[in-house]
C-alpha cells in the first residue's frame, strides 16, 4: 500500500501560514502516524486533510499534534465501540484544545530551555543508536541480493541521518513508522505466494462480517496492511512498541 500524497504546499488557499514547517512535510507526519493507529488501511479522506491544514494555519507544533493524536488515538480505540477508521475528526477537539493551551502559554515566555532540549536529544540518540546497531544486524544476516536487503541499506542510510536532524520524538515516531512500512513491505513483497495466501485468508477470516461494507480498493489496502502487522509480530525490528515512549 502507498501512502495517499501528501498535501503540498501551494495547492490550497492558506491566508495565515504560522507554522515553520510546509503543509506537505507536516501533513506527511500526521498521516503516517494516523495510519499506523487505524485498524484499516484507508488513506486520508478529504475532511481528514481539511482538519491538517486548519491545525497548520493555526501554528500547532507538529510534535504537540503528533502527541495528542498518538495518546487520545489510542484511548479512542480502547473503548468498547470505537469511532471506525479513527476519523481526524473524533481527535480535532483534542488537538485543539491543546494547541490553543500552548499558545496561551508561549505569550510572554522568554525561557531558555537549552538544558531541557538537550537531555531529549542524548536520549533520542541512545534510541537511535539502538535501532541502528539492530538494521546492520539484521542486514548482516540477510542475503545481499534479496530486495529486502535493499531496503535495509537505505534505512540504515538514511538512519544515520536522522540523528543530525534533531526531530523530536513524536516526528521522530512518524518517521520511524514510514522506514517500518517500507521494511515490512519489502517482506511482505519477499512472501513466498503460498504464505500470502494463508495471510490473506486469516485476516479476511478475522474481518468477518466487515468486509462486505468496504469497497473493492478499501478492502485490499486494509488486507495488505493488516498482513505487514502479522509479518511484524513475527519479526518485531520495527515495532513501536520498541522505541516509542507515550
């Protein structure tokens, strides 16, 4: 599964541009983390976008939305009748509530929160050294001309640099999700046909009654997806669990 293309930026009226970071960019964090928290492996609909740029115009930080939509996401799907598909919309009151807290409280603050900053980036380092000393374990153990070994020289690649772009943890997060999809896709790709069968047919089983509401499209983004988080309970080298800190 791909995911839906970001929102760039350019393509939509925005009047007020208060964030530091471009629509697409920061659109690209939230959905990454959104799709990670679904149960279905749709893309963002039209009214998900719309509620990304309202909180890109308002100037939310990226990490104060990628935190409440990770924490309230997660209380959602624990009750007893979730919202299906965790609409952006069941979260937007969160988000906001949260982010007009924080400009309130940026009025007037002159703090120098250098030693703060600092400590996070000392233990963010240790979390990535650890994910970084586990891919070149992994790729030592992987067949050099097997495409999933491919992916894990990029990922190593491109780990190497997330260290110097100093993200904070919860982009940190949606990053590390978007290296996990690629891997896990390049397994999945790497699936003998016969096991993609069974995988298939367990989780259209588990579905159940669910599958006769979804469209065609819908459905096997959801089975495909669905089936990488099999492939990842049995080798958890991206699980989050692994390195994200609620």
């Amino acid at each position: 599964m791909q995911l839906s293309a970001p929102l760039q930026e350019g393509s939509l009226p925005v009047s007020r541009v208060r964030s530091d970071l471009g629509l697409g960019h920061y659109a690209a964090h939230i959905q990454e983390l959104v799709l990670y928290l679904r149960d279905e492996g749709h893309v963002l609909s039209s009214m998900d976008q719309h509620i990304i740029e309202g909180w890109w115009e308002a100037g939310y930080p990226l990490d104060l939305v990628l935190r409440v939509v990770h924490e309230r996401g997660l209380r959602l799907k624990a009750r007893k009748n979730p919202p299906r598909g965790l609409p952006l919309r069941s979260l937007r009151r969160y988000v906001d509530k949260e982010g007009q807290r924080a400009a309130a409280r940026a009025v007037g603050e002159h703090r120098d929160d250098a030693a703060v900053e600092a400590a996070e980036a000392g233990r963010l380092s240790v979390v990535l050294s650890g994910i970084e000393a586990d891919l070149a374990d992994a790729l030592a153990l992987t067949g050099q001309q097997e495409p999933v070994a491919i992916v894990l020289e990029q990922l190593v690649q491109e780990l190497s640099g997330l260290a110097a772009a100093r993200l904070a943890e919860p982009a940190l997060f949606s990053t590390l999700l978007s290296f996990g999809r690629r891997y896990y896709e390049a397994l999945w790709q790497a699936c003998p046909e016969e096991q993609r069968r069974r995988l298939r047919q367990e989780v259209l089983d588990e579905l159940g009654e669910a599958v006769g509401s979804m469209s065609l499209d819908a459905l096997e983004e959801t089975l495909e997806e669905l089936c990488r988080r099999r492939l990842r309970a049995g080798d958890p080298l991206f699980d989050p669990d692994r390195y994200w800190r609620v």
